[in-house]
C-alpha cells in the first residue's frame, strides 16, 4: 500500500483534504481498530466519517481498485459528507 496506493498521483494531489492512516491489521496492538471498524479483508480502505467516526466507505481490493477509490472519496466529500470543521 505505501509503495503503490498512497504514491499514486490520484491520491497524492489529494493530501491535503484527508488525514490518511494506515494500520497493520496483523499486529496485535492494533486489535481494537480492527475490531471497531469490522475490518474483514486485506487491503481495504476505510473512509470514516468525522463527525462521529461511522464507516462512510469502505473499498475492498488490490492497490490498483483502492487507487481508483480516489474518485468515490472525492464523490463522498462533494456530497456533503464530511466537511471540515
């Protein structure tokens, strides 16, 4: 993921709109999240809402289909979902 997905030009004009975090879901400590979110599958991108932390999108698959997630992101946020504080 962070050799392929979060270098890819589709996301990294997009930078500065997202806090981007990414988790290794094998690790023990990070049990809680993986169990809070629901992570079921490997790699997945989450799109948590803000306002209350909800899964707004979720984007399963490879580097190349999260990749093109870019534009639902963007789609979500233009929806009105998510606006910055």
């Amino acid at each position: 993921m962070r050799a392929y997905v979060w270098t890819d030009k589709a996301l990294t004009r997009h930078a500065g709109r997202f806090v981007w975090l990414s988790l290794d879901m094998e690790k023990a400590k990070n049990a809680p999240a993986r169990k809070q979110i629901g992570i079921s599958a490997f790699p997945t991108l989450y799109v948590l809402d803000p306002t209350d932390g909800h899964v707004a999108l979720r984007w399963l698959g490879g580097a190349a289909a999260i990749a093109g997630a870019a534009g639902a992101v963007l789609a979500w946020r233009r929806r009105g979902a998510g606006q910055d504080p």
